[in-house]
C-alpha cells in the first residue's frame, strides 16, 4: 500500500509539470503571435510614414487676398491632416510702404493656424523696402522663430550665421527653410556672403544626415531659375552638388512667381523645384519615402 501511494504522488507530480511545460509553451506562444500582428510586420515604424503638410505664399497683397487667407485657415483648421504650413514669403506687395502695422496684421492671422507655421523671408516685406534693414527689423520682430508660437516635435535647428534659417529632420525627410529672396541687389557682398551661407549649410546638413534620411524638402521663396539665375548661382551651385552626392530626391518649394510650376531644371534629375500658386490658395504636399518617388501635391484639398 505505501509502494502504491508513492507512485501515484509521484504520476500526479509528473502530470503536474508537463501541464505547466505546456502552458509556458502556449502563452509564449500566443505573445510571440501576438507581437508579430501588431506594429512589428505588419505597420510600417513612425519614421516611414508619410508626412503632409500645408504650402501657402506670395499674400495677403490687398483686402480681397487678405479675406481670402482667413478663409483658408478656418477652412484649414477643420478639414485637413497637415501637420504644419510653411509661407513662402512675401506677407505685402512690393509696391506699398513696409510699414510696421503690416507685419504685425499678418502675423496676427498666420497665429491663427491651428497647426504649427513657419515663414520665410520674402523680398517684398525685406528687400524691395525703401529701408531694407527696417524691413529686416519689422521681420525679425514678428517672424523670427514664428514656429515657437505652437509646440512642435521635432527639435529645429537655426543656422549660427543666419538665425532665419532653419531645419528638422521627421520621418526620414530632411526639411530646411532658407533666407532666399529675389529683386534687387543692395550689396553685392552681402548678397554673396547670404547664399554662399545659405548653400554651405544645405551641405553640412545633407553630409551630416545623408545616411539618416530618404529625402529632402527645401523652402525658399525666390525663384532661383528664370528670375536671373546668374545672380543666385553661389547659392545654386552649391544646393545642385550638394543635391546631387545625396543621390536621394529633393523637393525645392519657392513662391515668386504666382503661378504653378512643377519640373526638373537642372541636369541632377533628383531635384524637383516648385513653384506654388501665392495668392489666397493653398497646396498640401505629401512626402512619403516608400514611394520611389516620394512627393505628392493637391491643390484642390480645401475646395
């Protein structure tokens, strides 16, 4: 009797732990099936999803156009996944005095955006002033690290030299804004210093991501094409090289011209320069790195 109490203690505790090997095995199992459904395989990590964001430019330049942007940011602020707007520049018509009350008015309804906003400079609010350093003044006053008004993610980096100019880095795209402006120029020393500052920073900036990031969007608000592109090219030449070690496409976004261009102007075919429509409309631009080409544009995204 005491033989056969010990063999049946001993059958239960042999049962008991191969029920606890099989449990250990299908619970490792079901969390192991479960990892493998959730965000490992099946959804692309944060870093490879497309970004889409709001380009805006070349206004208010009169009442109307001044309507037609509040228009546009209350239609913005409830209708669209943009997760930022940049402006282009040129906040006035050249023509009209760089008085002190038109960038604080503008400024006040680009405050308005719901989602972050970024600016750059434009000639006419700087360059094409009868003072252009008061414009400057004006400018920095109410522009300058605009973005600061809305918190934002990514870290942004400002150049030392040109505190104006900034970048980030989201999702594998590199996105920089440059002191970029056209009309005439006042000091030819200056000028040179500018873009040359300006192209040397585009390539410290791609050398130091270049194996971090798919692509590239660069805004400016000059058009450095047509509108006398000897008087850019130390700038150009050195955004084109630049451009073109990086080997991974490149959307450059201007304003300027007030009508919509899309193309390839140089020889590097991983450059697309755009020019947006100004005025009181708007385009929501899409870049997303899993597609060979990684840029997408619609114009009609708050109609």
């Amino acid at each position: 009797m005491p033989y056969n109490i010990a063999s049946l203690t001993f059958k239960k505790s042999r049962n008991i732990i191969w029920n606890l090997i099989i449990l250990m095995f299908l619970l490792f199992s079901c969390g192991e099936n479960k990892g493998s459904g959730s965000n490992t395989d099946d959804v692309p990590a944060d870093e490879s999803l497309p970004i889409t964001f709001t380009a805006i430019g070349d206004v208010p330049y009169n009442e109307e156009q001044r309507l037609g942007l509040i228009d546009i940011i209350s239609k913005h602020n409830t209708t669209t996944d943009s997760e930022f707007v940049i402006h282009v520049g040129d906040i006035k018509p050249g023509a009209i005095a760089c008085d002190e009350e038109v960038y604080l008015d503008v400024a006040d309804i680009l405050k308005t955006f719901k989602v972050p906003t970024f600016i750059v400079l434009g000639d006419n609010e700087y360059n094409d002033c009868e003072d252009p350093e008061q414009g400057l003044e004006y400018w920095n006053k109410y522009f300058l690290h605009f973005n600061e008004n809305w918190s934002f993610e990514p870290q942004i980096t400002y150049q030392t030299e040109r505190p104006e100019n900034f970048s980030w880095v989201k999702n594998k795209v590199l996105f920089v804004g440059l002191n970029l402006v056209g009309s005439q120029v006042h000091d030819s020393i200056e000028w040179k210093d500018r873009l040359t500052q300006n192209g040397l920073w585009v390539k410290t900036l791609l050398e130091d991501q270049k194996n971090m990031v798919d692509a590239m969007v660069v805004f400016g608000h000059a058009n450095i094409v047509e509108a006398g592109p000897e008087k850019f090219k130390p700038f150009t030449d050195l955004f084109r090289a630049a451009s073109q070690s990086f080997g991974k496409p490149v959307l450059m976004v201007q304003g300027d011209g007030h009508f919509w261009i899309k193309n390839k102007p140089w020889p590097e075919q991983n450059i697309t320069r755009l020019q947006i429509d100004g005025r009181d409309t708007a385009v929501k631009i899409t870049v997303d790195t899993n597609l060979d080409y990684p840029f997408l544009f619609d114009r009609n995204f708050l109609n």
